[in-house]
C-alpha cells in the first residue's frame, strides 16, 4: 500500500504536539496540565480540549496526513489523555483528583499516607509500651516500669500522661529518693501544665511530697487532683489521711 502523503502543516502541528507534550507525559504532571488547562478547568473546557486532541492524535488522521508513529509516543500520550478525560469527566472521580492535586500530587499524597501510617504505628506501640509500664508497676517491677514508659514517652514525647509515669516510676526505683525528688517534680510539674484535665501528674507529685515527709504540699496537691476529678478514690483517700494527721497535730 502506498503511503500518504504528507500534509506538511499538519504534520508539523502533530510533531510539535508531541515535542511539547511528551516531555510533560514524562514529567508525570496531572491531567489538567497535560491537557494544557489551569488545574480546576470547567468539564466543557476539559471535554473541549480532549476532542480537539483526540481528533489531531486519532491514529486515522495521523496516518491520513503520513505521521508514523513508530515509537508509539502518539499512542502513548492518547492513551494518557483518555485517561485524564475519564477522570476529569466524572464529577466524583474528579473531585477526587482535584484534592489529590491539590495536596501535592499522588507521590505526596502517598508521601503523607506513610507518614500517617508511621505515626498511627507509633502511636499503636507507644500506648502499648505504656500498658506494659502500668502492669510491671503493680507487680513492683520498677526496673521494667522505667523501661517500659521510656520507650512510650521516646516514641510519643508530647503525651503528658507517658511524662508523668516515667517521672514516677523513676522516683519509685531509686534508692535514693531526695536525690531524684527535685528532677521528678519538675517533670511531673511539667506533665501537669501540659494536660490540665490529666489528674494523673497531680496525684504522684502529691504521692512524691508525701513520702518525702511534706504533708500539707502533698495536701495541696491531693485537693487540686480532686477538684480535676472529684471521684479520684485514691486522691480523696489520701486527703483523709493527711488532714487526720495534721488535725491531730494541732
């Protein structure tokens, strides 16, 4: 079979489509910019510029006007633009894409779920550290206690509630407790003004004063975990105890 002749005109408009759009294709740029529109063109406008691709791409008019496209980047792009137009032709497939475009393409878009995933993992592990960290301190592994909550508080380090335990639970294993009494203050002070609603920094702060021989700040502390939590049934077992002590000292 003979082969066309070539429309020169033509033939230059199809070579320069290609020149300019297959560098894009390569790019990896969204549907929008492949088709040559702002991203967030109107549907008329994508359907517009798709039929007019679709029409110079067509592999009957490329042949007609004697384009050969024997390294398949015609193909190639027509086979992206039919993919952008079934995108953006649909109203939910396109609003879709619109916020995938919008918060940085599919790379940062799959970049940002790994993180998110990461992070939910992180978390999943950190409230697991801290289960295990509660369960040695009621066995008295205070050792094991420490670890545990360290982990939590390295892989979640802005949750107060991880602060406060390692705080207490180093207080609880040293020996010399007057030694470690003013570093764990100040680290459950710090969990406490942290999480204002937590009762939890409260009550070892008081626990911490208490056994340190400082009954009224420990008084102190048990009052503010109650007016925090009025049912803290440790919290109010602690105030009887202390204000039974200084009444009978009076």
């Amino acid at each position: 079979m003979p082969r066309a002749r070539r429309n020169t005109a033509a033939t230059s408009e199809v070579e320069h489509l290609l020149e300019t759009k297959i560098p894009l294709l390569d790019k990896g740029v969204d549907h929008f910019t492949l088709l040559g529109l702002p991203v967030g063109a109107s549907a008329e406008d994508v359907r517009t510029t798709f039929f007019m691709l679709a029409r110079k791409l067509h592999p009957d008019r490329l042949a007609a006007i004697g384009v050969e496209d024997d390294d398949r980047r015609a193909q190639r792009l027509m086979a992206q633009i039919n993919t952008a137009f079934a995108i953006l032709n649909d109203p939910v497939k396109r609003a879709d894409y619109i916020s995938v475009v919008q918060r940085g393409g599919e790379a940062m878009v799959k970049k940002e779920d790994a993180k998110a995933d990461e992070l939910a993992m992180r978390v999943m592990r950190a409230e697991e550290a801290f289960k295990q960290g509660e369960m040695a301190l009621r066995r008295e592994q205070l050792q094991q206690a420490v670890a545990s909550f360290q982990q939590a508080v390295e892989l979640q380090p802005q949750e107060a509630e991880y602060q406060a335990m390692l705080a207490w639970s180093q207080f609880a294993a040293a020996t010399d407790k007057q030694s470690v009494a003013t570093t764990a203050r100040k680290a459950l002070l710090r969990a406490a003004e942290a999480n204002e609603r937590s009762p939890t920094a409260r009550f070892y702060l008081g626990r911490i004063e208490r056994m340190l021989g400082r009954e009224r700040e420990a008084l102190a502390q048990f009052y503010e975990v109650l007016s925090i939590r009025p049912n803290h049934a440790e919290a109010a077992s602690e105030v009887r105890i202390l204000e039974q002590r200084l009444k009978n000292r009076r």
